[in-house]
DNA sequence: ACCTGAACACCGTTCAAGT
DNA sequence: ACCTGAACACCGTTCAAGT
C-alpha cells in the first residue's frame, strides 16, 4: 500500500523522542512532563514511546545526557586556568537553558556517554597540566559542586524584573526588616538593585576557586 | 459520647503531617511520597491532610523548611572563619540525611522562617566580621553554592562498600577504559581506593574557598 | 473543626492485537 | 518493526456529606 501524502510526519527515533522531552520539560517545567503528553507532542499514543525509550528513568537519563552534549568540550589548546573558566561558563549557560536538569542529577546514577565525554576531558585538561590524581579529583569537584550549587540557587532568586522590583521592595520592608534584618538589608540594597548582575556573581566565585586551585598546585 | 479506648492517635497537625512526610521520603524516596501513602502512614485518609496542608507544593515548602530547622543555626561565638566552616559541616550533615531536599529547592521559591533564619545568621556573622553587603553576598553564595552542589554529586559517586568494589572495579577496567581513560583511571585509583573519604574532599573545598574569602576580605 | 466517600481528570506501564 | 486500545494500579484534588 502506497503511503498516504498526509503521512508527512517521519519515522519516531529515540534522538526525536529525547529531543521532544527536553523541549517540553523547558517549556513547561518537568513536573508536567508525561508520557502521554510527549506522545501527544510527536503525534503518537503513549506506549509507542516505549518502543524507543524503556521506562520514564531511562528517558530521564537520556535527557540529561542530551543537555550534556550541549556544553562545550573543553578545548585543551590554553592553559588549564581560561579552559576551566570557559567551561564553567559554558556548563552555566546550557544548565540556566535546562533549569530542571540540575535538580533531576539528584536521583540518577547512571552517566550517559556525553556526560562521561565531557568529565574526561575535564580531567584530562588538568592531568595534562600536571596536577596528581587527587587534586585533579578535588578540583573537578570543587568546579563542579560550585557551578551545580549556583544553577540551582539562582533559580530562587527574586526576578529583578521592573515592575514586581517596586513591589516586593515595599513588601519586604513592612514584613521582613524586623524578623531577618540582614535578609531585608542584602534584598532590597543589593539582589533588587538595577545593576545586580549574575554573571558577574558567578564569575567571582570561579575566579576565587580557579584562585585557590592554582596556589594548591603550584604548592604541590 | 465517651472516647473510645483504641482511639489512642492524637488529633493531627501540621507538624505531625509535614514530620511523617519527611521521614517517608527519607525512607522510600521523594517520587514515592504520595498524598494517599502519607495519609496510610498516619492512619486517615488522604483527603484529611488538606485540612493542614494547602496541596502538595505547600507541603513540599514546609518539608524543605523542616529540614533546615534541623541545621545548628551558626553561632557568633567565635571568628566568622571558623563559624562558617562549623556551619557549612552542619549543613552537609543535615543534607545528607535529606537526600531528596537539595534536588527539590530547584522548584520551589518561598523560603520559610527556618530557612530565613538561618541565612539571617549566616549574613549576621559575615556583616559584623566586617564584609561590606556586597561581598558578604558573594561570600555566602559561594560557600551555599558549593554545599549544595557537593551535596548533590555525593548521591550520584559509586558507594565505596567493599564487595561492589572488586566487580565495579572489573566492570570498569573492561568497558571504559578506552573512551574514557581519565575518568577511568580517576575510579579505579581513586574514588574505589580503601581510604577514599568523602569528609575531606568536602572540607578541602570549604578550606580552599575560606582562603579565597579571608584573602580578598583583608584586600578590602 | 476535622474527617470521609465518591468522583474527576489525570499518571506509568503491560499486553495482546493489529499493520 | 513499530504502533494501538483496553486495562491495571496508581496519582492530586474537589466537594458534599457526615460527626
């Protein structure tokens, strides 16, 4: 039998069922990601997902490591130092485009092949640059707990849109400033400022660790 | 009418709700937590929690504020160095308990009065040391942001339990060496090692971002 | 004031059946 | 090889009804 001309939509691939799923959780937030809505999206019943994915944890994981292949590998053509703070940057950037991936790492223990592609040459930047074993561990994970605590952090600050700035100033003042001083205080004469910048908030965190991991290295 | 004798249960309450849904979710994980098992486990239906529990995000709130009602609050007893490094200890500690709570802050947005306390506390110390706002700000996001993100990598390392080690270690050896040699060799010669101590790879990061505080604190 | 039964609109997942 | 309908055992939440 001929295939009709209104069958225009493709064969269904697990990339596209990944694809889709990362694309939903972004619009909607994770906790609205079903199976039957994912299907829905890509035009198909719910348990034909299953024929590409084996479970809703398994299409977790593949998601992540979709977010994952997003980040720029670490070049290894500079010194560790610029390659490490790029790459923070770059992790920041993809995870602030995903906010729901970084608080799914919790509960997946399974790395896929991008994840696993980027922490190697994580470590291979800094094996080459002559730092030991440990210290390669210890400052992968300082970089690496630093820029996930961050993503997730800077998701629950306030919005310093104009508009809801004006407000949840007066707010603030009347409720607050008697119970948690120095919360009021910190809000309204710095995160609520129109020159507050995040960037800049991270980039001094990683310019501290990148600090103290060069004066651990040289010490060694 | 009398008050029959096998109706020993206490009224309910929030606390009573929000206590039992904690240790639910340290016992069986946070995506088993269900309004209609909370309630079994208190002996009433589910429907009753509604009574003390706006909805579930509501609860979520009150869950993620009982646990940092659990964190010592820090004390301004001593420099704010050696406050910082007590407290960030605490914070892990109680966390680690909490497996499900640092992965659950990515959605929620209002904190509650345990959790404002204690971030008060925290920028109290930092203020009367002598840190300008904004660089109290920057220090306590740091130090927050690398506890919460170290926190969270914790869960996903292989548990270092003798027994799986050999197989991980055989697994290992055979599978990734090839595509990803750091990362093997990081496993194998490191993180599976006897002595392998996950306290002082936390406590060499506080340390190393500590340093970078009390440097640029004394710049100022 | 607190608790419940029934109901509604959802979930993830299985399995036999279709093409 | 891939897709589907029907079914199962669950969800959160509402509402009128009970005490």
């Amino acid at each position: 039998m001929i295939n009709p001309g209104n069958e225009a939509r493709a064969r269904l691939n697990r990339d596209k069922v990944v694809g889709s799923a990362i694309a939903l959780a972004d619009a909607s937030g994770i906790e609205s990601l079903s199976m039957r809505k994912l299907g829905g999206e890509l035009g198909v019943e719910a348990m034909s997902l299953y024929n590409h994915v084996s479970n809703k944890g398994d299409l977790t994981d593949a998601m992540i490591d979709g977010v994952f292949a997003e980040i720029d590998l670490p070049s290894g053509g500079t010194d560790w130092r610029t390659a490490m703070r790029h790459r923070a940057i770059s992790v920041r950037k993809v995870l602030a485009r995903h906010p729901w991936a970084t608080g799914l790492m919790e509960s997946r223990t399974t790395p896929g092949p991008a994840t696993l592609r980027h922490h190697d040459a994580v470590l291979g930047i800094l094996r080459e640059a002559g730092f030991s074993i440990v210290l390669a561990a210890q400052a992968s994970s300082v970089l690496d707990s630093y820029i996930y605590g961050f993503v997730l952090q800077e998701r629950n600050l306030p919005a310093t849109s104009m508009g809801s700035t004006k407000l949840a100033q007066v707010i603030l003042a009347r409720l607050a400033t008697q119970d948690y001083p120095h919360v009021a205080e910190m809000t309204v004469e710095h995160v609520l400022q129109p020159g507050y910048d995040h960037d800049a908030e991270f980039e001094f965190g990683i310019d501290l660790i990148l600090d103290g991991l060069e004066r651990v290295c040289r010490a060694t």
